[in-house]
C-alpha cells in the first residue's frame, strides 16, 4: 500500500485490520484497529467503537495512511496511562 493512496470505508477496514494506522482527510482524527475494536483519536477526544459504529459514523470519510513518525510515543502513552490509572 502507498502512503499517498485514498480509501473508502470497506478497503480501510480491511487495511486497518492488517495493522495500518489511518488519518482521515476531512478530520484532524486517527484511527487504528486493535482487538477487535476501532480506535479513534482526535484533538479532544478518544472513542471505541465496533465495526458497526464506526461504519455508520465514519464510513463516508476518506483516510490516508499515517506514517508511523507522526503517531503518539506508544511507551510514552502507556506511562500517562499507568500514572492516570494511579491517581484515580
């Protein structure tokens, strides 16, 4: 797959379930797919939504993959979360 390709909701589920990450064109959001959920990311927000959902919320939205440089630090993330779930 080319970093510079558009896709359409069924050719991203089945790109975003080989592991792709995905930044939609139209809205500053990625999304990625983990356990078989859809995980969303934007400015101010953070979903979870099954394949249902995310189809009929997202599905008209074009995407383009992300390069993987400009994603969140995964170590980091963690270390937030682990702190986060601490003080709560």
């Amino acid at each position: 797959m080319n970093q510079n390709d558009t896709f359409s909701s069924l050719r991203l589920i089945d790109a975003l379930k080989q592991g792709y990450t995905f930044r939609f064109l139209d809205l500053p959001v990625l999304v990625r797919y983990e356990n078989e959920r859809f995980y969303l990311n934007g400015p101010n927000f953070t979903l979870r939504l099954e394949q249902h959902d995310f189809l009929e919320t997202y599905g008209g939205y074009a995407a383009m993959i992300t390069n993987r440089q400009e994603l969140v630090d995964e170590l980091k993330d963690e270390e937030y979360y682990a702190w986060r779930r601490e003080k709560q």
